[in-house]
C-alpha cells in the first residue's frame, strides 16, 4: 500500500478573492493537490500532471462557462 504524498508547499489562487471562495494548490511529485480554505483539515484531493495540465487548459479556454 502507497501512503498518500504530503503536497510540499500550497500557494492560494490568484483568482481567490479576499474573504470567501477560495482554494489553494499544492505541489506533488507528479502532480498537484487542491484544497478548500474554509476548512483545510477536511483534506485535498490529488490529480496526476496530466490530469491538472488539462484542468488549467480547460480553464483558460473558458469551457466551464
């Protein structure tokens, strides 16, 4: 069994505004972790660097609107 990756830094999205709605990005060895400010003990999930190069591609494209 594989123990899960502790991400070794978080940065906070710079489309994070002041006060609510926002997440921070991790670093993993072959990926990234996301979590939730408003309540980190709740945990992170994981994707694969493939897996978040897409999601940002997707993003910056403006296909989520």
């Amino acid at each position: 069994m594989t123990l899960p990756q502790i991400p070794h830094s978080w940065r906070k999205s710079s489309r994070s505004s002041n006060q609510t709605d926002c997440v921070e990005v991790g670093c993993l060895d072959g990926g990234a972790a996301v979590r939730d400010t408003k309540d980190r003990s709740a945990g992170y999930f994981a994707t694969t660097s493939q897996q978040w190069s897409t999601f940002l591609n997707a993003v910056k494209t403006d296909r989520f609107s």
